[in-house]
C-alpha cells in the first residue's frame, strides 16, 4: 500500500469509518464498561465493528482505542492494562484490514481530565500518559496515528508531541465543535489549526459535535488559514435526542452523504462518521465519492 501522505497528495479522498460507541453499545456493551475492554473481552464484536465499514469502503479504520490512555482507564480501575488492550485493538483492526486495501489508525481521544489550570492534569502528565497509549499503539504496527475529539489545545498539543515521541507516522488530528463554532473550551477552528498544524500534522479537521453545521463552520476557518491542508470531516449523524434510555441520531446516511460535496469543495480529504453514522452512511458517503478524485 501506498503511503497514507501520498495518497492525500494526489487530492484523492479517502473514506474512514463511522462511530464506535454507539455501534459497540447497540452490541451489548453496557454503559459503564470502557469500549477497550472489549478488545480482549469480545473480540468477534470488534473484528465485525472493524468488518461493516470495510465493507461499506472504508479506506482507513480506527482501533478501538479512544479511552485507551492510563489516564482514562484508571477511571474504572483498567489503568494498569494499557498495553495489553491497546495492542489487542490494533490486532483486531489489522486481522479485519488484512484483506482489504485499508490503513489501521491507532486512535487516541481525551483523558477526560481537565488540563491545569482549570483541572489537575498537567502538561507533562498528559504528555507521559499519551506517550505510554502511543508506544503501545506503534509498537502493535498501526499505519497512522488519529487524535480526536479534542477540545483543549494544549491537550492536542501533548497528544501530537507524544505521538511524535513514539513514532514517525503520520499524524491525523480533529477537534470537537459545539453549536457555537468553538470547543467545549472555547477554541476556534482556526486557531487550533494555525497552532497545531505547524507541529507537524498530515491531516487536521473537525469530528464529532454538535451536528453538520458546526462542522462545515470549521473546515470553513481552517481552509482558509491552512488552504493547502488535506483536512478531515467525520461528524455526528446530527444532533442526539433521548428515546427512554436510547441515545437516538436520526440523520439519515442519505442526508448524511449529502453533505460530502461541500465538505470536499472545503478542503475535505478524509470523509468519516462519527457518533450515530454506521456503516449504512459510510455506504452512502463513498457512493457520493465514487470516481470523484479532485
Ligand atoms: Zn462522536
């Protein structure tokens, strides 16, 4: 297989997967157990997470790894098992790729922790507790690296230094936009990207959040600072309602892929799902793409 940065170069659009959590919860995972721990748990549930969006024509498959940091782990007590289920996941995503064109992104999300001064998370906590998750994800043999969800640059910052650290693949990163057009801690997309992109980044973007709008909002900012940019769209399947204790997005994959044109007219060069989007929208997504290098 080519070289990820290659492929982007040429302009060409890639197609990454759709959410994890909520498939993953639609598969008996109960609230409260991290989704890592499926990795050693119920393997043949990832392995099929993994196998739905190659076969809709994903390009590139995140492992099952958002909440894989020391730091998130310890929340329920897994801290210790870093290693072991970091390097599970990306077993799994490796055996279900193995005969399909597609690259393994080792994922990396928040810590959930808040970063000084606010929280008690420090600089180099983060930067330690990131290094750790990376190593593990590096040395199990991932592609590329993929940090999302983020909200606080200098967590985003920690994260791609630390991924620098343990590696020298490419590095994908995409911020969390709420209604407003700024993370949850108040950041612009245009000011992520100006600070971030000069740390070395193949890929910046937005993912997750409050619907399309928010997203389209920030390839918008982040094309015109960084005009050259392979960017990245992978929004949530629009906004989430409570059906009893269902979390619902009712976007459908039609709606959905309907949004792709634009997000390729806006710099957009990996084109993903993430919560509420399965792989019936990744389907669409590539149909919508289908012949179409720009
Ligand atoms: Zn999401």
């Amino acid at each position: 297989m080519k070289p990820i940065q290659e492929r982007l170069a040429t302009g060409e659009v890639l197609v990454a997967d759709g959410s994890t959590g909520a498939v993953l919860m639609d598969a008996g995972l109960s609230p409260g157990i991290p989704p890592e721990l499926w990795n050693v748990e119920n393997p043949a549930q990832i392995l099929a997470l993994h196998q739905s969006y190659l076969d809709a024509g994903a390009d590139i498959i995140l492992t099952n790894t958002f909440g894989g940091s020391r730091v998130k782990l310890d929340a329920t007590g897994l801290g210790g098992r870093v290693r072991e289920l970091n390097r599970a996941a990306v077993h799994l995503a490796r055996q279900a790729a193995e005969n399909h064109q597609a690259y393994v992104a080792g994922d990396i999300g928040p810590t959930g922790q808040l970063m000084a001064p606010l929280g008690k998370l420090t600089f180099e906590g983060a930067l330690e507790t990131l290094t750790e998750q990376a190593v593990a994800l590096q040395e199990a043999g991932v592609d590329l690296f993929w940090i999302e969800t983020m909200s606080d640059l200098d967590e985003a910052r920690a994260a791609v230094e630390a991924v620098h650290r343990a590696s020298d693949l490419p590095v994908f990163c995409s911020f969390s936009f709420g209604s407003r057009g700024r993370t949850m801690m108040g950041l612009r997309a245009d000011r992520a990207a100006e600070s971030l992109w000069p740390l070395g980044l193949s890929a910046i973007g937005a993912n997750c959040g409050a619907g399309m709008p928010p997203v389209l909002e920030a390839l918008k900012q982040m094309h015109a600072v960084l005009p050259l940019a392979p960017l990245i769209a992978k929004p949530n399947a629009g906004l989430p309602r409570l059906e009893g204790d269902r979390t619902i997005f009712d976007m459908t994959p039609a709606d959905f892929a309907a949004h792709t044109p634009r997000f390729v007219e806006l710099g957009a060069r990996v084109i993903g799902g993430c919560c509420g989007s399965t792989a019936v929208h990744m389907t669409a997504v590539r149909s919508a793409l289908t012949g179409r290098v720009v």
